[in-house]
C-alpha cells in the first residue's frame, strides 16, 4: 500500500481518518436543520440523518482518540492540551449522540414541538466539536502530535527528482 498511498502508510493511528466526519455530519445536520426552520419537512429529516451519522462516527473518533492518545505517553508535548481536546470530544460526543437518540425518540408526532430543543443542542454540539476541533488542530500544527517531525528521511512523494527545480524562472 505503501507506493500507491505513502500518506496513508506514514500514519500511526487511524484517528486522524475519523476525526473529520463528525464535524463535518454535524455541521451538515444544523445546516439542513437550520434551512428547515421555513417548514420543509425533507430537510429537517436530512438534518436528522446527518446527527445520526455524525453521533456514530464520533463515537468511533473518541475510541480512536483514547487509543492514539494511550499512544503518547505523559511525556508527550502538549499533553495537558490533549485532556483538554479529549475532554471537549467527549462532551459534544455524548450531548450529540443525546440530540440524535432525541430526535429519534421524537420522530414523528411530537418531533415538531421539541425541534427547537433539538436545534439549540445541535447547535452547542457543534460549537463544542468546533473548539474540540481547534484544540486538536493546534496539537498537530502547534505540538506536531502524530506528525515525524525532525526526521530526515524523505517520503517517495517528496524526494528530490533531477531536473526538478523550485523557485523563480521564466517558462
């Protein structure tokens, strides 16, 4: 697999393949919820799909996250930023996989009551996978968490190739 994705071989765990589906699922999910607060019916039910979708892959982003995490040690730099990442994950993990077993639950008969709730838990759960996001964000990009930094070895993707130059010249 190595020469045909090297990016995918280089990588030590597999949350950083997860990571992005709840972000995106949920931010999805408030979009169609938000555009059926005009009373179309098949985007509050997409929005729905969506949070269902995004509550299940968060719950595999959390495992994945305990693992590589465990992965690390309490040496690691940023460790303490990574019990804060951890612990925003978890908290819009449990309050959207809460609003997605609400909206479930409330399918149907009452589901129009209750959508206001819905919404505004929608809404705190991406906020909190957006802060959650931003501190996992500043682990890889600020600390260099589950990147090889330093390493002198260069990829296949990223050797140098005769004839190949960067920089300033005319075509």
């Amino acid at each position: 697999m190595e020469p045909l994705m090297p990016g995918l071989a280089a990588v030590e765990n597999v949350h950083p393949l997860v990571v992005h589906f709840p972000i995106v699922l949920w931010s999805v999910a408030l979009f169609f919820w938000l555009l059926g607060l005009r009373g179309r019916e098949e985007f509050w039910r997409t929005g729905r799909w969506m949070l269902y979708l995004g509550s299940l892959s968060a719950l595999v982003a959390v495992a994945t996250g305990l693992w590589a995490a465990d992965q690390l040690g309490h040496d690691s730099p940023g460790h303490d930023l990574v019990h804060v990442h951890r612990n925003l994950m978890v908290a819009a993990t449990a309050l959207g996989s809460a609003i997605a077993l609400l909206a479930w639950a409330w399918r149907g008969r009452s589901e129009a009551r209750n959508r206001g709730l819905l919404l505004a838990g929608l809404a705190l759960t991406t906020a909190l996978c957006a802060i959650g996001a931003d501190r996992g964000a500043l682990l890889v990009y600020g600390h260099g968490i589950g990147t090889h930094r330093g390493e002198a070895e260069p990829s296949a993707a990223g050797e140098h190739h005769a004839g190949h130059e960067h920089g300033d010249h005319p075509h």
